[in-house]
C-alpha cells in the first residue's frame, strides 16, 4: 500500500483528495501546517508527498527545500497542489523543487490517474 502525506490547511481539500484517494487503496496521512508536516514526513517516509503551496506557517518554497534537504526524503516525489493558474503553478512548482503540480479544483477522474503517474 503507497502512502501519501498530504499537506493542506483546508479542511474540504483535506477531505476531496481523502474520498477520492482511499478507494484507490492508498494510505493518506494529513499535516495541517508546514512544521508538522515535515515531522511527519520525516517520521513516516510517505512514497508521495501533496503539497499546498499556500500555508498558514510557510512558503511552499521553504518547505520544499527543507524537504529535499532531508536525506531520507530526497527521492520522494513532491507534487505543488495549489490553485495558482496553470501555467503560474507549473512554472513556480519546477522553480520550488517540486516533481510536478496538479491544479485545484482537481477533477477528481483525471486527479487519481495524477498521482498514480507520479507514484511511478
């Protein structure tokens, strides 16, 4: 079973990307915050990180690179989960250190086939 971290401050988009993930037999793991989402992906060594590149407690572009700084981490694929505008997203995504970025709202058909692509 693949573990996703998710790490959103929305408690709706916290919940969409569960109802539409867990029936996939994905786990889904949830921080609500930069800090506690580095803790957690420290701890557990999620196969897929989500990333809302908006936080109350950080930048994404902060997280990101404090994420890849961590050695167990360092082949994990990030993915910038964000409403930015398509093209803005992708753009700032590669700058951050991101593997890719999906746009919100997600269609929730097309999403999953996302992050299967993403999980290799």
């Amino acid at each position: 079973m693949k573990t996703i971290l998710q790490i959103e401050d929305n408690y709706a988009n916290k919940r969409l990307v569960e109802r539409v993930l867990e029936p996939h037999g994905y786990r889904l793991l949830h921080a609500a915050d930069g800090r506690s989402g580095i803790d957690l992906a420290l701890q557990e060594h999620p196969d897929l990180i989500l990333l809302d590149m908006g936080l109350p407690d950080m930048d994404g572009q902060t997280l990101v690179a404090i994420l890849r700084d961590a050695s167990e981490l360092a082949k994990t694929p990030i993915v910038a989960l964000t409403a930015w505008p398509e093209a803005t997203a992708s753009q700032m995504a590669a700058n951050y250190g991101c593997d890719g970025c999906i746009t919100k709202p997600i269609d929730v058909i097309e999403f999953v086939k996302q992050v299967a692509a993403f999980l290799g």
